[in-house]
C-alpha cells in the first residue's frame, strides 16, 4: 500500500517534481557536496551520535540509505519523496513526511535546492505543485513548514505563498550543534480554493 497519489510527476515549465530514484545518487552527493556551505547551518541530524563529515552524511551510499528508508515510509502511506527538477537535471529535494490521517489529513513539508538555482522561483513552482497535490489526489487537508527564524529565504518563500505562521517551536530539532527553534507556518485547503500553483504565478509574475 503506498499513499493515495503516489507516485506522481508534474511539471510547471521548466521545473518539475519527481519521485527520487536510485540512479539520482551521484547527482544527489555531488548537489549536497557543493552545497556544504550553503546547506550545513540548516541539516539536522540526531544528538549524541558521532556526526561523521559533510562527505560521508552526504555520499551516494548515504542517499541510498535515505532512499530504501523513504520508499518503505511512502508504501505505508507516510511519505512522499520528491526529486526537484530543473530542464531535467536534479537540483533540489522536496519531501512531504509524517502524513497522519484520521481527523488530522495533515503532512510536513521540508526542502532544499541548490544555491546555483536559489532566487529564480524555482521551489516556489516546486513547492506549489507539491502543495495542489497533497490537497486533491493525496487528500490531505493541512501542510506545516517548520523553519528556522534566521532562514530568511525560505520564511519569504512560504510567507509569499501564504501559509500563515502559527507560533514558535522552541528548541525543535538539533541542528548544526545544538537545539534550535523553529517557526511554524501552515496552509490548509480552504486557504487556497483557487490553488496554489495559481497563486503562484499571481504573486511571482509567472
């Protein structure tokens, strides 16, 4: 059994979501690798265990291992694992993780792109499509997005969308050495009937 709407591809002109595949590896390390500087301060990872290096968090056998963790979640219907692309080429990831249904119908989202490709409206479209997905086929009702108060980027990015901020988490996840606070935005399906890919191209010009 995997989540209702999974897999699934769409696209908005050049940039589009895919489920991750095994043969990303190499593009994947490689992406993270020449990232280090610009994704490090917001990569979480478990206290008390040894951290290892960028390279090593970060190699295709790690990728591997995320991703055989990530198939097994998106058949029981608790994730769903998004390549983000770009004309093709893999230049980011957006993952929709701990779907609860019952009363709830309500996921997170997390994200990250390639600062070579950051500013160009690129995860907006991502983040837009993944949003109109989760909201009809997958049938969920609410998406959280808990992020950093120092990410000024992605605060904007979900702020331009409209997901409203809700509060603060404090001391949420451990990041970068210790436990960091995090601000909690939101969006349900009546904050968008006319959809969020539509709004989108409203607030970017697209």
């Amino acid at each position: 059994m995997a989540a209702p709407g999974w897999p699934h591809t769409a696209y908005d002109g050049r940039v589009g979501i895919r489920p991750l595949r095994m043969r990303d590896a190499a593009a994947w390390s490689e992406l993270r690798l020449r990232n280090e500087q610009w994704l490090a301060p917001w990569d979480g990872r478990p206290p008390g265990v040894a951290p290892g290096t960028w390279e090593e968090r970060n190699s295709p056998t790690a990728y591997g291992v995320a991703l055989r963790a990530y198939r097994r979640e998106a058949r029981l219907g608790r994730c769903l694992p998004f390549g983000v692309v770009l004309d093709g080429e893999l230049v980011g990831q957006l993952t929709v993780t701990s779907i609860v249904r019952g009363a709830l119908q309500g996921a997170s989202v997390g994200y990250w792109v390639s600062e070579h490709v950051a500013g160009q409206g690129v995860m907006g479209s991502a983040l837009a499509l993944v949003v109109d997905h989760c909201f009809g086929v997958v049938g969920l009702h609410r998406l959280e997005a808990s992020i950093r108060p120092e990410n000024v980027p992605s605060r904007r990015l979900v702020e331009k969308l409209g997901f409203r901020e809700e509060g603060c988490h404090l001391a949420m996840l451990f990041i970068d050495g210790a436990w960091r606070d995090h601000l909690c935005f939101a969006v349900t399906v009546e904050d968008v009937p006319e959809g969020m890919l539509a709004r989108w191209h409203a607030v970017s010009g697209g």
